[in-house]
C-alpha cells in the first residue's frame, strides 16, 4: 500500500501547479496581447492622415471655442473618434486626462499631436490648416441678441436687394456672432463697394451687444496703450465686427494718429491681447490633442533569432520568479491551513480556538473559525440551560400535583374546593408552560399560522387594558392606553393581545405600587409603532441584550410563579417577526423600561 501524502504536501503541489499553468497562460497571453496591439498600433500609424487630423483639432477647436469648459465633451469625442477611426485623447498640459476614446487605463501616445487653444489657433478660417489669431468662433460677449440677429437679418435682406437693383449679386453670410454679411459671387465682403442708395448705414451700425463689447475692449487695452506711450495717439484701436471672421482685421480708432509701422503693430498687440483676456472666459482651457497613431511611421517588429531568444529568456526569467513567489506564499499560507484543519478535526466538545496572526483572508477564515467555535460553545451552554430550565419549570408544578394526589389517595387529605383548585392552578401553570414551548417550536419550525384580519390598535390597547385592569389593581399600578384612532394593523388580533400581554404582564410585574404602565401607539412612515412603558425597577445595561433570550430573567432569585416562565419575551419577538415587524427594548435602571414594536401598518377599512 503507498504511503499516503500529508495534507500540507498535497496542498503544497497542488498550488504550485496551478501557479505555474497561470504564469504560462498569463505569460502567452500577455505575449499575445503585446503583438496584437503592437500590431494595431503599427497599423494605425501607418494609416494615419493628415486631412483627418485637421478635421478632428477643428472640431474640438470649435468644441473649445463654444464652451466655457471642457466637462461635456466625451459624446463628442467619441463619435468623432468612431466616425474617423482614430483614438482621440485630450489631456491638460500637466496630462490630466479631460476624455479618451479608448477604455480607461489605455496609455496616451508618447506626444501629442497639438494643442487645442482657439485663443491662439484660427483652424475656422482656412479649413485644413492652422492660423495664427483668434478662432472666429470665439464670439464670447460678442454674440447678438435673437431679437438683435432678426434685426440685423431683415436689415441684410434689404441691402441685398438693394444691391440686385444696382446689378449686384450677393450671398447673405452669417458669422459666429449671428450678423449677417453679404458677400459678392467670389466670396469676399460686398461691403467694401456698396452703391449709393444702399449707403445708408443701418446694417454697418454695432448693436447695443457689440457696441458693450467693445467699450469692454477699449477699457482694457487702454493700461497696455499708456504702456506702450501710445495713450495719448490712440484712444483705442478696436476691432471690425463687420467681418466675417470677427475679429480677423483692425480698425484704428476715431482718432488714431499713428507714428507709422511700429505703433500700429503695438497697437494692434495691445488690443490682440487684450481680446484674449476679454474671451478668456468664454472658451475651454487650453488642451493637449492626442491621436492614435502618429506622424511618422514606426519601424515593423522584426522577430528575429535574436530577439526570439530575448523573449523567450524573458518569458523564463517570469516564469522562474513566479515559481519562487509562489513557493514562498504557497508554504505561508499552507502552514496556517495546516492549524486550522487540526482545530477543526478535534472533537466539537473541546471547542479549540487557532491563533490569528495576520489580517489576510488566512486571518480572516482563523477568525471566523474561532468565532465559530465561541457560537457553538454558547449554543451548547445555552441548549443546556435551556433543558435544565424546562426540566425545573415542568418539575415544580409536577410535583406538587403528585404530592397532593399521593396524600389524598392516602387518605390523609380530604379532596375539598380549595384542594382541588390548587390542583387546578398547578395545573394551568403547566400548561401555560407547554403552551410557550409550543409557540416557540412552531416559529422556530415556521408553522406559526396567523389569522390576519384588521385590526384597530385602539381597539387592541382597550381589550388588553380591560384584561389586566385588575392585575394592576391589585398591584397598585395605573395602567393608560393612548393611541392613534385611525391606526390599523393587517394582523392575527388573538396573537396581537397576546404581544401586548406579555409585555403589560412583564411590566407590571416590576412596576412598584403607585407607579404608570402606558401603552402608547402612533404611525412612523408606513410603519406602526407601539410602545409599552413601565416606571419600574429597569434592566441592568449588562442584561438588557439577554432580554428576549429564552427562559432569561434579569433577577435569577424570581420564581416562576413572580417571574414568569422566561418564555414571554422570547414569544413576544417570535410573533413580532412573525407579522413582519421587530421588537427592541430601552432601559434605565430605577427608572423604568419601554418595549418598541415596530410593525407594517395597514389602511383602514371601507365603513370603518
């Protein structure tokens, strides 16, 4: 017969084996993925154009040029990166990534193919190539009013005709801003030779938007001016929202009085710069534009024998160090295994307990073990207990029914009234215990039934009240009820009064004379919620999660006939959990207790 391999050996070569057949796989299809998108990527530079790139730095050159921000721009992205088969990236210039095309996680390009500043980039005025100015589309404060633009386009159609009268034929062309300009058949400003009759200065006129605008400008190119020693030769110098590419030409002011080449190239950069400023706020963040593939054409991977060799030494090099790693983990993490197989083959009875060294999931499983062993060790107690204390409840009233039976079989007692009702009581206490027991075993067993119908928990607190009125009586303790009248409840109204019992029972048992027991009710959400308080002795902090605990009591020295059979609060969070509802209890010592149902409400009744 072969020896049989320990368990930790086994455990050992099994884990090892699976690692390496992982390490292989993980290594070939890390290969695989290497070449496959070493290969698309080559393919992607290889086709790349250059029409396409400037149709995309265009596009997100508008995109930036129209919004103040870039948060909203990935659906544009990707639908421009799925119209023009490329990747499309932007990223900050401290490469922040703003929206990617591609999953999240894919590395950028090693260098962006442009900056997308429609500050300092006109790609709108000569598609396919890129300008130096400001990107028409930027109009910012410059953009007209609808009721402006309607003007101004009413303004345009009788120019033009205007224009057809003189035998001129024009387009009406709309700028970024929404004026209307007319151009002539070559597409140039027909503006630049109008006829007479049309010379009437309407449509050349700035509206209150632009004129604003421009006022604005002024206001902040006057510092740059007075800089420069121009403040007092130029006003200002602004620029021709007449054209069609706003802003493309500058007019000198109303009285420029310009010392020749230099002043005007200042002057027009202090203006350039301070319609930056004044658009600045308007456009989207300057953005570094990556693209799939890239301007040149990479090398093809060449396999050859050479670096056939240096893959495959590498592939070896990481399998070898997968192996070692995982020895060493592998025989870490036997070894703990190892204890806790020994703890649990001992026998239940001695409840061993494994020592928790780490906080990995080895830990984890130690702790769960350990608390696993702590549960079945209470639940034993606790099975124990519970027999001891069935058997003694039963033993009590047992006894003395045999007792008194004996003696009067004997003859020395006469079978009189008082004898036999004795009997009785001893008997009803037996059979209130049983009764428990088989309330429990059947919620326990999930074959509780109830009789749901419904019920008013006015009507409820009133029969409880009246069937305890004596008890309280007697005992010295008011008993007051308070609730809600149009609170309702879809419950077994048999097993409801016997809830609230218990409770008003357990409460008046440590209630002194002249103290309160207050059922309370009232609706929370959709949820009724019913309260029984006491000005009694309390619960010991310590003692009040034993509470519901089957056959409990807080003063162990209570016999069953001053403290119950231990079996009414248990009973009490069956049937709450039975109708769908929970039970809580809040307690300070010397001052009293308040048990918490908290149960499903329910609509009243038609002609209720």
């Amino acid at each position: 017969m072969r020896p049989r391999i320990p368990l930790r050996k086994r455990l050992l070569v099994r884990l090892l084996v699976a690692t390496v057949l992982i390490a292989l796989c993980s290594v070939g299809a890390t290969a695989w993925i290497a070449v496959e998108t070493t290969t698309r990527a080559i393919q992607e530079e290889q086709g790349q154009d250059l029409a396409d790139d400037m149709r995309i730095l265009a596009q997100l050159s508008g995109y930036a040029a129209t919004h103040p921000e870039w948060k909203g721009v990935r659906p544009t992205l990707v639908a421009l990166s799925k119209k023009m088969g490329r990747r499309i990236a932007l990223t900050t210039s401290d490469r922040t990534l703003v929206a990617d095309s591609a999953p999240h996680g894919t590395s950028l390009p090693p260098r962006p193919a442009a900056n997308v500043d429609p500050l300092h980039t006109d790609t709108y005025t000569q598609p396919g190539a890129q300008l130096s100015g400001l990107d028409p589309r930027v109009v910012g404060p410059y953009r007209l009013t609808a009721k402006e633009r309607a003007r101004l386009e009413g303004l345009a159609r009788e120019r033009q005709k205007c224009f057809a009268r003189a035998g001129i034929d024009t387009t009406i062309t709309m700028t970024p801003s929404g004026r209307p300009v007319l151009t002539d058949a070559n597409g140039k400003d027909a503006n630049d030779n109008v006829p007479t009759p049309c010379a009437d200065g309407k449509l050349n006129t700035p509206t209150a938007t632009e004129d604003k605008a421009l006022k604005n400008l002024i206001v902040r190119a006057q510092p740059c001016y007075q800089k420069e020693g121009l403040s007092y030769a130029v006003p200002y110098f602004g620029v021709d929202v007449f054209d069609k590419s706003l802003g493309s030409r500058y007019v000198p002011g109303a009285y420029t009085k310009l010392g020749g080449a230099a002043d005007t190239r200042r002057a027009q950069a202090c203006t350039d710069s301070a319609r930056r400023a004044q658009l600045e706020p308007y456009v989207a963040p300057v953005a570094e534009l990556f693209l799939g593939g890239g301007d040149t054409i990479a090398p093809r991977f060449d396999v050859s024998p050479a670096n056939k060799a240096k893959v495959v030494g590498a592939a070896a090099a990481v399998l070898a160090l997968t192996v070692l790693v995982t020895a060493v983990v592998a025989t870490r993490l036997v070894r703990p295994l190892r204890v806790l197989t020994e703890a649990a083959q001992q026998p239940p009875e001695l409840h061993v307990r494994v020592p928790v060294r780490t906080r990995d999931e080895t830990g984890i499983l130690a702790e769960a073990f350990n608390d696993l062993a702590d549960r079945r060790e209470r639940m034993e107690a606790q099975r124990k207990a519970m027999v001891s204390d069935i058997a003694h409840e039963l033993r009590s009233p047992l006894t003395n029914i045999r007792g008194w039976l004996e003696v009067t079989r004997d003859g020395f007692v006469e079978p009189d009234p008082a004898l036999l009702g004795s009997l009785h009581e001893e008997a009803m206490v037996l059979q209130r215990v049983i009764d428990d027991l088989q309330d429990l075993a059947a919620a326990d067993a999930g074959t509780l039934r109830l009789h749901r119908e419904p019920v008013r928990v006015e009507d409820l607190f009133d029969q409880v009240a009246a069937a305890y009125r004596v008890t309280a009586d007697t005992a010295g303790v008011v008993l007051l009820t308070k609730a809600d009248r149009t609170l309702w409840l879809d419950a077994d109204p048999v097993r409801m009064r016997q809830v609230l019992g218990n409770l008003v029972s357990n409460a008046l048992r440590h209630t002194p004379v002249d103290g309160t027991v207050t059922l309370t009710a009232w609706r929370e959400g959709d949820r009724a919620v019913l309260t029984v308080t006491d000005t009694g002795t309390g619960i010991a902090p310590e003692d009040l999660p034993h509470v519901f605990e089957r056959f409990w009591r807080a003063d162990q020295s209570r016999s069953r006939r001053t403290g119950g059979s231990g079996l009414g609060l248990s009973i009490v969070r069956d049937l709450a959990a039975a109708h769908d509802g929970t039970v809580e209890a809040t307690s300070e010592p010397g001052t009293g207790s308040v048990f918490t149902l908290r149960l499903p409400d329910s609509p009243a009744p038609e002609g209720s």
